[in-house]
C-alpha cells in the first residue's frame, strides 16, 4: 500500500463519534495525524483519547476542549490537563497496562502509529516505541498509520506483520523533539550520592525526569556500563560516546543498550538509527520480572513525590492532584531486588516549594512502592538504606537524610506513632 498525502487524507471518515483513539507516545506520536484528529473534532463528534507521555500542544487544554481524555498518569501535558481537572488516570503498572492492551482487556477503537522504513529492506518499523499502541491495533477496528522518514530505523522493532494499517499516510512534520530537561545543583548533588552506589559493569535502569538525568551526567567517569531501561533519552548518546556504556558486562542483551520508548532529539535519532548496538524492545521485556530478575547487578534509578517514615513511596500524588504515574517504578523495583546484586533506588530531593515542604513526610497521600519494596531513599542529605532494617530504624534512617529543619518535626511524628502503636 503506498502512502497517501496529507492533503488527501480526511481522518474525520475513519474516526466515529463515540471513538476511543491511542497513538504512540513521546517521540512516537505521529504529529500529522493527532494535529488532524484535533483540527477535525468538530466534524467527528465526541470522542476520546487515551495519552502516554505526551509532550505534544495538540492536547493541551485549549486545544483538547471537547475531547475526553485519559491517561495512565500526568506526564508531560497531561499534567496540565489534571491541573485543569480533565484528566481521567488509569492507575496501572506499565507492564500491565501494556498486557492488558496485549490480551485485548483494554481497548480502542483507533490506533495511530508513526511509522519508520527499513534503509535496505523497506519494511516499516515502530520507530520510536515498541509499546502498547502497536499491542492495541491488534483489537482496533481502524489502523491508521503515518509513515515518516525522519523516524529512525531501531532493531527488534518491525512493524508485527499481523498488523496491517488501514490507511498509510506521508509526514507533514518531523518527529517530536524532546530535549534533556535541566539539572540543578541539587539534582547534581543527590547525583553524586547515586553514583557512589553504582560499580562498574553495572547494568542500569532509568526513570524520566532531572533526577535521572542527574545521575546519567554524573557516570561519565564509569566504566562497562549497560542500559535496561523503559525509556531512554540524549543522555544515552553522551554516556557511548564518553566510553562509559558499553554493555560489555550485561548477563542479558550483551553488547546493546535496550530501551522500549525514546525521549530525545535529532542527536539519539541518528544514533539509534540502523544501529545493531541499540534494541527497542517491548514491554515483556523491558518490564518484565523474569528478564530483570536475570540481569546481574541490576541497578533501578528511579525519583519520587515523598517518602513517608516506613518507607513508602508516594511517586503519583501532590496536594490530592495526579502530579506524577505508578509507570514502571514498581515493576524495576521489583526486578532489581530480584536481581542478584540488584540495587532499587528512589531518589528524591528532601524538600519542595523552596524549602517550606519536606519530601520525607510522617505519611504519604498515595502509595505506589510499597514499604516491602524499598531499597534505598536518596536525597541531597545522604542514602537511607532500608533493606533488613525494622520500622524504627527505617524512620530513624529517614529522618536523617531529611532537610536539617524538618528533622525535629519528624522525631515528633515519629514518637506519636510509636505512641499510637503501643499504647
């Protein structure tokens, strides 16, 4: 089927009143076709859209008025959509949520892809994200696809061949740029903290976010690197070239970085592109227990909203709004503890709205790592380490790596609840 020109492709007659449309997230999203779901709305009727992280203006609350929107957190321009309260969550683990698209538990009507070609075969491959989208046009009724040549050619992530789009549609645009966002010294700061608990030949997971970015800036020195990780962005291009990532020591994919979603700009497009030493693999493996479990000395790099004194991780809720996703978090926390030699780390600055709120709290709003899970608190104060420790010690470990002034605050909390507890 050959491609058809934007300019000839009414998206209004393949998507109905009362639809349910998902599209790739990140980099992935095929900004012809979301930019023309949008200017069309009126023509379709009510419909609704399901979001990843999604750093687009196409859904942004002035432009998404009338469309019902869901997510699986409040990334990127979603987090304007739940400050506006218009964001519906679907509070899953990122491998459930991708199974649940895989079995056909969640659905949509439509699917939108961007789609990558093959330099040598011309095949089409996913490109950017090898996620629950592509799981999703399995059930969907309509496939439509963009096909887009600025997007890369990246390994193991052939378009399925028991998918077949409805309509192939040429690029009006380029992929979606999403650049490194910035550190700050207290990022830098938690940073060195961080790398002090990873060795060389370490293979390493990443959240999204400064925090993450902080800890990737700060391993430029290291050495037999490797990447496992959701998703991935620029920073993987310095840390190759600086020598530091090599996945020469990876019990698992050796000798190639493996991410299932790109966040990056033009400069991880062309490394990615036809690169043997790059895999964008699925979900199943990305996320899964037994692949992670697998990988020896698996280090998890992962941030938060707050910590409560037994540990819980709170990385979803702020002031009773969705700031943030349960994602993947707990399912690499849960690999990497699994994992022999595996380090879980949550790190997380110890105060916010400039110093007037602590981060470590007496109790959290919203628990999505479990106390049971937790491994190691980081913040610029110092690292907790909670495994084998007792709910007192826990809180006693905590307390320490909270900002000087909320300490005596803390202790008080902490008696109180001794208090609750035996009394």
């Amino acid at each position: 089927m050959k491609p058809v020109s934007a300019d000839n492709f009414d998206i209004a007659a393949q998507v109905r009143a009362g639809d349910r449309v998902i599209f790739g997230q990140a980099s992935a999203e095929p900004l012809t076709l979301t930019r023309a779901l949008v200017a069309q709305k009126a023509e379709i009727g009510p419909f609704s859209v399901f979001l990843g992280a999604c750093y687009s203006d196409c859904f942004a609350p002035d432009t998404a008025e009338g469309i019902a929107v869901s997510a699986y957190g409040a990334v990127g321009v979603a987090g304007q959509l739940a400050k506006a309260g218009r964001l519906d969550v679907l509070p899953l683990h990122y491998s459930a949520l991708n199974r649940a698209y895989a079995e056909g538990t969640l659905k949509a009507d439509v699917v939108l892809l961007q789609l990558s070609v093959d330099p040598k075969s011309g095949r089409y491959g996913l490109g950017f994200s090898n996620d629950y989208a592509v799981l999703a046009a399995r059930h969907a009724r309509t496939v439509i696809a963009e096909v887009n040549p600025a997007a890369p050619w990246t390994h193991d992530a052939e378009l399925p061949s028991d998918i077949v789009p409805d309509v192939l549609v040429e690029a009006d645009y380029p992929p979606l740029d999403i650049p490194q966002p910035p550190i700050d010294e207290t990022s830098r700061t938690i940073a060195r903290h961080v790398v002090e608990m990873i060795p060389d030949g370490t293979t390493l997971q990443f959240g999204v976010g400064s925090l993450p970015e902080a800890v990737m800036a700060a391993l430029s020195g290291h050495r037999d690197l490797g990447i496992h990780s959701g998703s991935m962005g620029d920073r993987l291009v310095d840390l190759v070239e600086c020598g530091a990532v090599t996945n020469a020591r990876k019990s698992l994919d050796a000798g190639r970085s493996v991410a299932g979603v790109l966040l990056g700009t033009k400069r991880l497009r062309d490394f990615v592109h036809d690169n043997r030493d790059f895999s964008l693999r699925p979900a199943t493996h990305t996320h899964g227990q037994d692949v992670l479990a697998r990988q020896r000395g698996f280090v998890a790099v992962n941030s938060a909203i707050e910590v409560d004194l037994t540990g819980q991780v709170n990385a979803e809720m702020a002031n009773g709004r969705y700031v943030g996703a349960v994602g993947g978090q707990v399912d690499f926390v849960r690999g990497a503890n699994a994992a022999e030699g595996g380090r879980a780390i949550i790190a997380l600055p110890a105060t916010a709205k400039g110093g007037t709120l602590s981060r470590i709290v007496a109790s959290v709003s919203s628990v999505t790592t479990p106390r049971s899970d937790v491994d190691a608190i980081v913040t610029e104060y110092g690292v907790a380490g909670l495994r084998g420790c007792t709910l007192d010690e826990r809180a006693k470990r905590l307390i320490a790596i909270a900002a000087p002034q909320f300490r005596e605050a803390l202790s008080r909390a902490l008696y109180d609840q001794q208090r609750g507890t035996y009394d």
